[in-house]
C-alpha cells in the first residue's frame, strides 16, 4: 500500500527540509565585520588640531623640525602642531610646517605632505603618564632621542625605554584657558558657623546673659 500523504505528514518534511537548508548556510563573519566597522569609526572619529610642546625625557629638551627635514630633540622653545583622530597623531613642525615622518629604514626625517601611514603615530600613555609614540606603518618601532637630542633609529627601540618617553607641554605664551572643557567654578557661598536657631539655643544654657 502507498502512503497517503496527510498534512501532518506534509508540515513535518517542510520543517525539516527548511532546517536542513538553513544548516547548509556558512556562519555570518564576525570578523569582516568588526573589521568594517573599525574603519568606519577611523573616518566618523572627530579630529581636532592642538598646538603644543613635545619635550623628551632623555634630551630634557622639546621636538622640532628643521628646514633641511632633519628631526631632533634639542628645541629650547620648540612647538608642534598634531591633527589627532581617536588615538592616532600627524605631528608637523610649527615652524618648518614639515610633518614627522619615519622611512623603512627606522630614521625620522620631514615631509611637506604627511598623508601616508609612515606620518601616522599611535599615541600610547604609560603607567609613569608618559607618552610613547609607535609608528602607524612600522608597528614596534618608536620615536626615540638619544641624550644628545639625536634620533635613535627606531628598530632598537623598545616601549619601555626612556629614550621612546615624551611629556606633552603648552608652548610658552598660550593661556591656560586652551586646556578646556576643564572651567573655573564659582567658589560656594560661604557657611557661617552659627545660625539664628543655634544662637537662640545657645542664649538659653547660658541664662539669658
């Protein structure tokens, strides 16, 4: 005898037909994914342009660009300008207007247009609040001066060294306003130590003299 097919019979197949086909498909990729939505918060990241002094731990002196697109560490009043989106810095000399920039061979030197990865800097804040600077395209290598002032070629640096530690200053004249959001508040109105309810009081145990 053949089976007749009865709607119950019917609705079971069509299930489990339409789990079976849904099982074929591959898992969504998470990782694409995050990886989309990374670069799109690198372009929405709000960038913000601050004027400032670089100072180096070992030279005790500030980061400049020359005009012949050399970089050092011995500015006395040197200022710097970065352009900032979310934790990556372009950093371009005031002056010279010439962006810091690293060649594959692990030297600063200074560049008119600071577009390529190889301008970019991750800014990293160390426990001894500290700033160490890891090129963008050259990942584990670092800005780094000698006592002298002089550049350390970056493949012999390391995160932890001095020589890769810089403490951000404002350049001399700037105001201190231009640390905003941080604003003065208004000082609380003062609070006397005795009000009329506790002076009432206090007439009382003393029997009204």
């Amino acid at each position: 005898w053949a089976e007749i097919p009865t709607r119950r019979n019917f609705i079971s197949k069509s299930f489990q037909h339409r789990i079976t086909g849904n099982s074929v498909q591959s898992p969504p990729n998470f990782k694409h994914h995050v990886t989309e939505q990374s670069r799109l918060s690198d372009r929405m990241s709000r960038r913000l342009t601050r004027t400032y002094q670089l100072y180096s731990r070992t030279s005790g002196k500030h980061v400049q660009v020359l005009a012949n697109k050399r970089v050092n560490a011995n500015g006395d009043d040197g200022a710097v300008e970065t352009d900032s989106f979310g934790s990556r810095v372009r950093i371009r000399g005031v002056k010279t207007g010439y962006y810091i920039c690293m060649n594959k061979r692990g030297k600063l030197i200074g560049k008119r247009k600071g577009r390529g990865k190889d301008c970019i800097f991750t800014e990293i804040v160390l426990e001894n609040n500290y700033t160490a600077l890891q090129n963008a395209k050259y990942e584990g290598w670092y800005m780094a001066f000698t006592r002298k002032g002089r550049p350390r070629k970056a493949s012999k640096t390391k995160q932890h060294q001095r020589e890769a530690h810089f403490m951000k200053r404002l350049p001399r004249g700037h105001l201190l306003s231009e640390r905003r959001p941080f604003d003065v508040l208004p000082l609380p109105v003062p609070v006397h130590p005795f009000s009329r309810r506790t002076k009432h009081s206090h007439h009382q145990r003393s029997g009204g003299r």
